[in-house]
C-alpha cells in the first residue's frame, strides 16, 4: 500500500510538473494540527467539492501572528498551498498578513499548476476570514448571489470576484481558480457571460470622464515609481525565498527585469513574472505595464 502510494504521488507529480518545493511541501507540511485556544478559526471549502481547509491563528499582545496551523482535506497542491500559507504569516503582523495573495502563495511554492490555482485562493480566502473573525467583523461573504455551477456549488457573485481579481478572460481560467466548470460542463455558457458582463461594466467605467485613467507621469518618474515598487512590493517576497530581481531597463510600458538568487534558474520564473512582477506594477504603476525577463541582461529583448 506504501509503494502504491509512492507512485501515484510520483505520477501526479510527473504530470502536474510539480516544483521541488511544492513537493516538500506536500510531503512534509509545516504547521499541522490545531491550536485549541486559537484567537481566530476559519474553514473554507467543502469537502463535498474535494477541498476544505480549516486554519487557525493565535495572535500577540503586538497584534503579530504568533503561531498558525492547519487542517486540510484536498489534493497535493492544496496541502502544500495551506503549508506555505502557514510558513509565509507566521511573524507577521495582521496589516501584513492582510495583504497576502493567493499569487504570493504560489510564488512562494516556485509556481502552481494553473489548473490548481484554487487551491492557494482558498488559503488566500481562509486568511481573510480568520482576520475577520479576529477582529469582530463579519467575513466577507464568498457564497451569496446564486448558484451557477452546482456540481462544485459555486455562485454568480463568487465568479465575478474571481474574474476581476485575475483578470479572467475564459471560462477554463475560472475553473482553474475556483473549481466553477470543472464538472459536468453545463455551466459552462453561464460562466462565460459572467465574464462578458464583469468586463463591459468595467470599459463602461474606463469610458466615464476621469474614471480609470492613469495618472500622467514623465519617464523619469515612471522608472522612479517602478524602482520604488520593486523594492518594496516586491523584493522582500522574492528574498524571503532566497531570490532576488534587479531592474534592467524600461521601454515604454515594458519593464525588462533580470532573476537573481534561487530565482534565476527556477523553472517557474514566467509565473512569477506574471503572477507577481507584473501585478504588483500594474497595481501601483500603470495597468499598461508589461514586464519580460532579460535572460542575458546583456542581449535585452526587443
């Protein structure tokens, strides 16, 4: 039974191409169990659905996360998602803590499968609701509006969410994030409305007098700005994992960047750059922001 074991975990592993990471992760996860005078609990999930996790937070007299653990039920990846979420606010004061993404959590594993993203939003989302619960507010609610997929009793409101957040174009990345069309199918059609609808709202904004436009900045500014982001939004979350980035140049709206540390040789260096490079210049530079990897910072892509 142990070999047998073994081998799905190697098969999965093969066909996922799973990092290093993720795997020891899964294979020795951090901070399991429960804390029974926990300050705050949460569970997301349903089991019903394939995944659940329940997580709990003890806080100190300096409002720092002074010790977390976890309880899941899910595949490899939602293990090892929960671990690292562990690992990554342990220390952390909630202010901190608040701003951790599911993006941060895949980062921090060396890249998820884009087909198990939804397993580092529900940590995102177990996060969320267990600050809440901590400071006396009502948890976001993840399950109001009506249910579109019924095989994985997903909602309207929760599809929309999703979509905004990643910038969900396809139906097929919903399912990879929220697990929303990965039945029987039949949702499908709905789920691609939902995203039709998110997206018209949104140009109807951009479209209004001063809504969604960016502020003009000269290029010395932009590279400033830039400069600013990297250090501090982005830096400490690629050094906490023995990585670093150094900015090479800036062209336009494209940023070229270069991986250090650990970072260079990842193979999963592409979802880093999109899944935390680009979206934290996007978010406090310019949504026009592109960013590509220079390889050999000495031949720059064109």
């Amino acid at each position: 039974m142990e070999v047998d074991l073994v081998w799905i975990i190697y098969l999965e592993a093969v066909m996922w191409n799973y990092t290093d990471k993720m795997m020891d992760h899964f294979l020795h996860p951090r901070n399991v169990g429960e804390i029974k005078d926990a300050d705050a609990v949460s569970e997301v999930g349903n089991m019903a659905c394939g995944d659940a996790l329940k997580l709990y937070l003890k806080i100190d007299k300096d409002r720092k996360i002074s010790d977390v653990k976890f309880q899941t039920f899910g595949c490899a990846s939602a293990i090892a998602s929960a671990s690292a979420l562990t690992e990554i606010v342990k220390g952390k004061t909630l202010e901190e803590a608040e701003k951790i993404t599911n993006d941060d959590i895949a980062a921090y594993l060396g890249g998820l499968p884009k087909e198990k993203m939804h397993c580092s939003v529900m940590g995102q989302e177990a996060l969320e609701a267990a600050i809440a619960k901590y400071r006396g507010e009502k948890p976001a609610p993840q399950e109001e509006g009506t249910i579109v997929c019924t095989c994985f009793g997903v909602t309207d409101t929760k599809i929309a969410r999703v979509v905004r957040e990643h910038n969900l174009t396809t139906p097929e990345q919903v399912t990879h994030y929220c697990k929303a069309g990965g039945g029987c199918g039949g949702c499908v059609g709905q789920i691609q409305a939902i995203i039709d609808e998110v997206w018209r709202k949104e140009s109807e904004k951009k479209a209004k007098p001063g809504v969604g436009k960016a502020k003009y900045m000269t290029n010395i500014q932009k590279i400033q700005l830039i400069q600013e982001t990297i250090e501090k939004e982005i830096k400490p979350t690629l050094r906490a994992d023995g990585g670093d980035i150094e900015l090479i140049d800036v062209v336009g709206n494209k940023v070229i960047v270069a991986f250090r540390g650990v970072c260079a040789e990842c193979p999963a260096s592409g979802v880093t750059i999109t899944a935390v490079v680009e979206k934290k210049l996007r978010e406090f530079v310019s949504p026009e922001i592109v960013v590509q990897e220079a390889k050999d910072e000495n031949r720059l892509p064109r």
